[in-house]
C-alpha cells in the first residue's frame, strides 16, 4: 500500500513504530476557532491527514505526524471515558438494574463502547480508553488483560458483544471469591444463604468501597439472590457474588 493510500484511512503504516511518549507529549494538534463577534466557536483539533499539503514535507512524515497525532488524541480522551455520565445520559434507575440487569448494562456499557468503536462497530485491542476502562471497572489486572481481550477477540478485533462479555464474566476475582467463601463454611462445601446475604455486602464493601444503606443493600440481595436456596455451595456463591458485583459497579458508575 502506498503512503497517499495510508493517509486516506488514516492507518499505522507497517513500517512506521509507536511514537514515545515524549514524541506523543510533544504533538500539539493544530486547532482552528473563530468569533462572530456575537458568538464563540471552540476550537477544534485537526488532524495531520486533513492539513492541506505542505512544500517539502514527504508523504511518510505526514503519516508519522497523523499517527502520533492518533495516539494524543486517544490518551486526552482515555480518562474521560471512564468518568461517570450524568443521569440525562444514561438514563438509568435503580428499578431498570435491579429487574433486568442485562438491559441495564447493555444500554450503559453501549453508550462507553461507542466513542472507542470504529465504522464498523469494534475496536483494536491496542485502543488505551478501552483497555483503561476494563481495568477500572472489572477485576481483570494489567498482567492478563491481553490475554482476556484476545480470548473473546481471536480476530483482534473487539465488538460490543465482547467487551460487555469481559465487564459481566469478571466482575468479581475468582480467587478472592473463593477466599470469602471459605471464610463462611466450616467444610468449605456449603454456606447458609443467610450468611452468604451478610458476607456478600462486606465482600463488595472491601473490593468496591460500596457503603450502601442497609435498605439498599437488602434490595441489591434480593434482586441477586431471589432464586437461591437454604444453603450455598461454593459454584452457587461465585454466581450470587459475580451478580451483585456487576450491580454495585454498575450503580457506582453510573451514580445512581
């Protein structure tokens, strides 16, 4: 592919490696803005792909600037991204969460996924405001979190679909699941619900910082736990936890 055809789509030439962070803090994107005199127009970034052609700059100058470019731009919006929306945005209730949690995550999480996604409705692997916002808002850490991505994404290509997968698979650690659990049972087989009800709270209280009201959480349980039984065994404790931990990060997101 020639470097005119790299700049129509605004690819990462094979040739050309990641900028460094230096290079990356030192592009400072070319902006534009005007006044009418009555009204202020913000200025907005232009991209090098979209400058008009300049005397003396080569062609694969021009794509090194437009993928640095790329990569600034990225990383200023990386932390906005996992930054709560107001309710006008997400227009969520606790109501919506705690009947039909699915609903609730597919039309916040769609809403996150969005702005990262591409024309075709997915993600490179490598984009840093998706890969931040997992690591926020799951329990996936840094060292697996390729090898998460690349699980649900063989193609290295992520859509919605995948990326609420990763959000509703790992909301909480397996291990320090089971931790808990063994806390609650003498034989490690089985719990009484009735102390699974108090251990779960106290559990997403010490990963999660969740201090609800004793109403709330008894909410949060019932809509989690309506189908549990008597007692627990260790599988039936993981589901009831990974549940009401995909509640609580989902309320504290989205602030509710």
């Amino acid at each position: 592919r020639t470097a005119d055809s790299l700049l129509s789509v605004g690819d990462k030439p094979a040739d050309v490696a990641a900028p460094p962070q230096s290079m990356l803090r030192a592009v400072s994107p070319t902006t534009r803005g005007y006044s009418t005199g009555e009204e202020s127009f913000a200025p907005k970034a232009i991209s090098p792909r979209d400058r008009p052609p300049q005397a003396g700059v080569s062609p694969s100058k021009v794509v090194e600037e437009t993928f640095a470019f790329d990569h600034a731009t990225a990383a200023q919006s990386s932390s906005s991204s996992s930054k709560p929306m107001d309710r006008q945005q997400h227009g969520l209730t606790m109501d919506l969460i705690l009947s039909d949690l699915e609903k609730a995550e597919d039309q916040v999480y769609g809403q996150v996924f969005a702005p990262f996604a591409d024309s075709g409705g997915s993600v490179a692997l490598d984009c840093e405001p998706m890969r931040n916002f997992l690591l926020q808002h799951s329990s996936i850490h840094m060292e697996e979190l390729d090898t998460q991505l690349i699980m649900v994404a063989p193609d290295l290509s992520l859509t919605l679909a995948a990326f609420v997968k990763l959000l509703r698979d790992h909301g909480a650690a397996d291990g320090a699941m089971l931790e808990e659990f063994i806390k609650l049972t003498p034989d490690g087989e089985a719990a009484p619900v009735q102390s699974c009800r108090h251990g779960i709270p106290e559990f997403a209280k010490s990963h999660l910082q969740a201090n609800f009201s004793k109403d709330r959480w008894e909410a949060i349980l019932d809509a989690a736990l309506w189908d549990a039984g008597d007692v627990l065994d260790m599988e039936q404790w993981m589901k009831y936890c990974k549940r009401v931990f995909r509640i609580v990060r989902l309320i504290r997101y989205a602030e509710i």
